[in-house]
C-alpha cells in the first residue's frame, strides 16, 4: 500500500513560522526587548536566526555589557587623578621620609644599611599601593553592581592618603 501524498503542513519536522519573513521596522528605527535579534529595518538583510539550543540564553545575557554613564566616567577620571597626585604625594612624602631615617640612623650607628634598604622597599611599595589599588578594584569589580566599585575606590582614596607629605616630614 502507498503512502498518500501530504502537504507540507501536515509534515512533522514543520513547525508554524518557520518559513515567516523577519518582521521591519522603518530606516531609523531600532528594536528593544524580548526578539529585538529578529527584527530588521528596511534596506537591511534579514539576520541569520540561530535555536536557543546552539547558543543559550546566558551567552547572550554577557554578550555585551553595559557602558558606563557619563556621570561614572567623569567620576572614574576624577578618583583616577586622585590616585594620581596620591602616588605624587608618595613620592615627594616617602623620599622625604628617607633622607629623615637616614640621617636618624647615620649618628645612631646601629645598622644603617638594613633600616634604609627596608624603609626603600616600603617607601616604594607606599608610592605603588595607589595605582595597585586603583586596578585591583577596577579588575576585581567589573561583574560586580556599579556602587561596589565606589565604595572600594572611596576606601582606598581615604586610606592611601600620602600622610608624610602633608604632616611635613617628621624634620
């Protein structure tokens, strides 16, 4: 016995909308939302419409992140140059505080060479703990929500504060 001839419809690997033409939108318009992906504008191709089982929904989720606002740029700069003239302030501080250590321990006469070799890698290491922390929050924060980010960075712009240049030096 043959089997009848069916129409495409009653096939069982056709579903309803397969063969739909992707939805237009006028030149200038642009599509948000649930299936924004599908829709076209005119003068446009049609995108290249991929299942949900090839790519899943998380991929597009962190396809493309959010950019940052103008008001958090302007922020980001301006805590940048903070830490910035902090590392200046470090630099002028710290050497300042070396010269003070030296001469303290040139008429103590009690190992010199070791307390100046340890006050250089701490006075080095003060000069970088700025620029350090600036990227380490900025890295480490970057899945994170926006105000995780500017709670760090406003911790460390008030415990990096470059203390020996603005007490003086100990002179």
């Amino acid at each position: 016995m043959a089997a009848p001839d069916t129409p495409d419809e009653d096939d069982a690997l056709h579903w309803d909308g397969d063969d739909e033409p992707a939805p237009q939108l006028p030149a200038g318009w642009v599509a948000k939302g649930k299936g924004a992906d599908r829709v076209v504008t005119e003068g446009e191709s049609a995108p290249e419409i991929v299942p949900a089982a090839v790519h899943g929904d998380d991929d597009v989720r962190d396809a493309a992140p959010a950019p940052l606002g103008n008001g958090a740029l302007v922020g980001l700069g301006m805590l940048g140059g903070v830490y910035l003239l902090y590392t200046i302030g470090w630099i002028i501080g710290g050497f300042r505080l070396l010269g003070v250590a030296g001469m303290m321990m040139a008429s103590d006469g009690q190992g010199p060479a070791m307390w100046t070799a340890g006050n250089t890698v701490m006075t080095w290491l003060a000069i970088l703990a700025p620029a350090i922390w600036f990227l380490t929050v900025t890295v480490l924060s970057k899945g994170r929500p926006a105000w995780v980010r500017w709670v760090w960075l406003i911790v460390g712009a008030v415990v990096l504060v470059p203390w020996p240049l603005l007490m003086g030096g100990i002179a």
